[in-house]
C-alpha cells in the first residue's frame, strides 16, 4: 500500500541540483559526441567510483563530469533526461539548482547553458506539463568576487531565473561570507536560499537566516543539535529541502535509521524530500521516500505531509499551490489516509 501511495502522489522537488543527474551513461554519450577522453573505460567502472567518504570526495568527482557538458544541445538533453524522471515518477514542480562557475571557469558562456536550460524546461512543461522554477548558485569554495562575476553575467537572464542559492562544500564556507552579493541579489528582487546545515554547522543555518535572509535552507539536518533554531523553524515554517539518501552517502547519517527527518516533522518543520544529485546517490525522488518510510517507519499520514511540505515549500502560485494539495489529499483518501 505504501509503494502505490508514494507512487500516486503527485510530488514536488525543490533541492535538485541538475548536473548532479548526470547518468554515466550520459556522461559516455556526451564524451563522445564532444570527443572528450575519459579517465574510466566503461559506464560500469565510472558507476564504480560513485563511493564517497564525505561531501568533498562526491564534489570532486562530480566537477570531473561535468567537463563533458559543453553545448547547449548537452545542457538540453541533461535537463530532459531529468524531466522525463519525473514525469515517470509523478513530480508534477520542481525548482532546479545550476552552478554556471562549474561551466565558465571552462570556458563554456552563461548563455549556453541557460539556452540549453530553458530549451528543456519549456519542453517539459509543453510534454509533460511538468511546471518549474530555476535557481542559480554560486559556489562557495570560490570567491566573493567570483560570486559577483557571475551575478554581472547573469544580468541579461534575470528575467528568466527565479532565485539564487548557494552549495558546494561548507567547510571553512560560512554563509557569512557571502553576506554582501546576497544583499545585492535581493535588491534585484530574486528570493534566496542556501545550502546550510549539512556538513557545516546549527551556525550556519542561523547565519543564512540572519544574514542571507532565505526564503528557504537547503539540507539543514544539523537544526537537529540546536534547540532554539528547532523552535524558530517550526514556528517560522521557513522550509528545509532534506535530501536523505545523500545524507547517508555522504556519511552526514551513518544508517537511515539515524536521520533526524521524523523528529523534524514530528517537531511541526516544514520538512521536505529531495534526491539532490540523484545519479550519484543512488535513487530519484520516489526512492527518498522510500528509504525514509523504510529506514524510519514513517507512517502513511506522514508521507502525505511530507508532501503537502513540499508544495507549501514552493514557489509555485496559490493557485497551483491550492490545486496540487487538494490532488495529494484526493490521493490520499482513496488510500484511507486520514487525520491530515
């Protein structure tokens, strides 16, 4: 019953990072088609090396492949590939993370990649009517310079990008950091969020909220060690989009049975599923839930709030906010799930 219910449910996705669904296959077409050599003879030895010991091992190998990602047509078929999983698995909005420094520090220019971007997106919503939204990020190993570049290179599509986040590794990357581009990107008018609260610490998630002044955390597992941020965040409902079989990749949990995700929800957070880099992680959207109901016994009325979460969560309209509740409640009657 459980696997038909996450199943139906129509689902929302907000911590996606789009090049982190890069499929070794595809990493193999596009090397060829881009007469790229690889390191690694076979899609079987690639998928191989997809064990990682914390968050700096899977970034290394994630930058490695991106290389491969050169033309708008690759930007295009990434972006694809991607919306027709969800279209399998019923993800009716997702809200997509892309990290233009991975590409132009490469030599590839903003435009390609947002040309290939949108090309996909607007075919997405055209096949599958599968809505969406697009959030740029800067990485914050690099600098707050190189945060500002690529703020100026995005000025000719800000008309087309609906946030700015950051990601890549917190260590040593406090928020705080970039205070000053993210005071500028609000002025723009584009919400924030950030990755915060993952390997870093409670600190940083309070500095987000404080400094950054987000509209949502990314990740934020770490709440868990503080009590007073538990208390501001289920008053507040300020989102986290929590990624759980990254988290036990990465080794942020040792097993599922560790995730802190049912206290959170238990606790009144507004706590959402997301899959991250789902071709590294070993599982889209509808496995996420899965190793949660698995890993901690989830009962069947908190799968749907998970889901209700997610819609509430995003930045879809009202209307299509009401729309989608009132589908995943339907849903969820017909499973007799009640006390919602």
């Amino acid at each position: 019953m459980m696997e038909t219910l996450i199943a139906e449910l129509p689902k929302v996705e907000l911590h996606l990072h789009i090049e982190g669904t890069l499929e070794p296959e595809l990493v193999f077409a596009l090397a060829r088609r881009n007469r790229i050599a690889l390191p690694w003879g076979s899609v079987e030895a690639l998928r191989s090396a997809y064990q990682f010991t914390d968050l700096q091992s899977f970034l290394d190998l994630y930058y490695q492949n991106a290389a491969v990602l050169c033309t708008a047509q690759d930007f295009y078929d990434l972006t694809l590939a991607y919306l027709e999983r969800c279209h399998q698995e019923r993800i009716v909005h997702t809200e997509i993370f892309f990290d233009p420094q991975t590409h132009t520090a490469r030599g590839i220019p903003f435009s390609v990649v947002m040309e290939g971007l949108m090309g996909a997106l607007e075919e997405g919503l055209r096949r599958w009517q599968i809505s969406s939204r697009l959030i740029l990020c800067f990485l914050r190993h690099l600098s707050e310079e190189s945060a500002w570049q690529t703020l100026a290179e995005a000025e000719p599509w800000l008309d087309r990008l609906h946030g700015v986040g950051l990601d890549s590794g917190e260590r040593g990357n406090p928020p705080e950091k970039f205070a000053r581009v993210f005071e500028r990107v609000r002025e723009i008018g584009l919400p924030v969020v950030a990755h915060a609260g993952e390997e870093g610490p409670a600190d940083y998630i309070w500095q987000s909220m404080e400094l950054l002044k987000v509209r949502r955390i990314d990740h934020g597992v770490r709440a868990i060690d503080d009590p007073a941020l538990l208390e501001v965040l289920a008053r507040t409902r300020l989102p986290l989009t929590v990624c759980p079989l990254s988290n036990l990749r990465l080794q942020v949990v040792k097993q599922m049975s560790d995730h802190p995700m049912r206290e959170l929800l238990e606790r009144g957070l507004c706590v959402t599923v997301n899959s991250d880099d789902p071709a590294y992680f070993g599982g889209y959207l509808t496995a996420n839930y899965r190793a949660l109901v698995e890993g901690l016994s989830l009962r069947a009325e908190q799968v749907v709030q998970l889901a209700l979460n997610g819609v509430e969560a995003s930045w879809m309209s009202d209307e299509q906010k009401r729309r989608w509740s009132e589908q995943i409640l339907n849903v969820a009657r017909t499973h007799g799930v009640g006390n919602l």
